[in-house]
C-alpha cells in the first residue's frame, strides 16, 4: 500500500521506514509530488499543524492515503517552548545546531524542575475517502547540561529520556524507536493500515 508523507525531514522519514518496515507499505514523500508547496505551519497546536499539512497533501493526493505529522520540544522552564515553533526556534531558517544553541543558553545552570521537558507527535492521517484519523504521543525527560550525540536529529543531542543517563543523540535510533513520542503515534497508525 502507498502512503504519502506530508514531510521532507529526512530525520522523521527514516524514522517512519524503519518503524514501519516489513509492513507492506511504501513511503512516498514530497520530493515526489511535484510543484508541491508546504503550507505555512500557522497553527496553535500540534493537531492544528499536522491537519493544514495533511489537508493541503490530500487536495493534490485525492485519491491516496496522505499521512502528516507534526512534533516538538516542550520545556517547562520555557513556558513550553519551543512548541510549535520547535522547527524555527532560533529564527524562519534556523539549523538544528542554532535551534538548540538557543534552548541550550535558555536553560543551562538552572533547576531540574525547569530543565524538565517533553517530546510530543501528532500523526492525522486520512484516507483515500477521506476518513481523518488523529494518533499521539508524548515521551517525557529532560534538557541535558551538554549536548552529546550524534545519532537522530533536531533537539535529540539535548533531550534525555526519563529514566535514563543520556540524550537520545547517545542512545541511538533503535533505543529511540522503542520509547520516542513518534514511535508511539506511528504504532497506534499503523493498526488502522
Ligand atoms: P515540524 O516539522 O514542524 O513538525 O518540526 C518539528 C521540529 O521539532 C523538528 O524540526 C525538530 O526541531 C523538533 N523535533 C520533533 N521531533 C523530534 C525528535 O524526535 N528529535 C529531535 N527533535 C525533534
């Protein structure tokens, strides 16, 4: 069965593929559609995000299934920033690098409390008739004192999951793929396939 991403990260491409793999599914994703433009992400939360992304697919993808996602990174002492913006945090074409630079300077040399924080992943999918389907999830964890790692991308060299000594980055994608908001949101799509 095909199945049309709404999402050029190839951070949370891989992540799909791997997740979902032996499954019978192809991923298709937008470089494949062409003069394809994203929608501006303008929503207030991750449900409102991932549904403008996963609409605006479906309007040239009628006929196929179109799944879009939409994450980020809530840390507590920041009022749950970055949030939404998690993409943009440090400016419209911020990098992963200058993104967390700038959570990093924000919450460094303060308590846990306020280091304490969550990732968090909204999966709409909709079907070939049109059905939405709405699947979350959440891993909870904290802003690490160093960025460390190598593995993943975006905010995995800062982010250390509950229980565990180091971030996401040093864990490595199969730890990440057991535990990580998007596991659990792409295991709860997957029953609906
Ligand atoms: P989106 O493409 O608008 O959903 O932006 C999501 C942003 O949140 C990414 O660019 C990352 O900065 C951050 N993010 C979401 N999920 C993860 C993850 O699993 N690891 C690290 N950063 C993430």
């Amino acid at each position: 069965m095909d199945i049309w991403l709404a999402t050029s990260n190839s951070g949370k491409v891989n992540e799909f593929k791997s997740l979902l793999h032996g499954k019978g599914l192809v991923f298709h994703q937008l470089s494949e559609v062409k003069n394809y433009h994203s929608p501006a992400e303008t929503g207030e939360t991750f449900l409102d995000n991932a549904r403008i992304k996963a609409k605006s697919l479906k309007s040239v993808m009628p006929d196929q299934w179109v799944v879009a996602e939409d994450s980020g990174l809530q840390v507590k002492g920041l009022k749950d920033l970055p949030g939404v913006h998690s993409a943009r945090y440090a400016g419209d074409k911020a990098t992963d690098h200058e993104n967390v630079a700038k959570v990093m300077k924000m919450v460094n040399l303060r308590t846990p409390t306020e280091r304490s924080a969550k990732f968090v992943c909204c999966i709409v999918a909709i079907s070939p008739t049109g059905e939405e389907f709405v699947f979350d999830g959440v891993v909870e964890g904290s802003i690490s004192k160093k960025v460390a790692g190598t593995a993943g991308f975006g905010y995995d060299v800062c982010f250390i999951p509950e229980g565990e000594e180091k971030t996401f980055a040093e864990l490595g994608i199969p730890f990440k793929n057991k535990v990580s908001h998007r596991a659990q949101a792409i295991r709860k799509l997957v029953e609906i396939f």
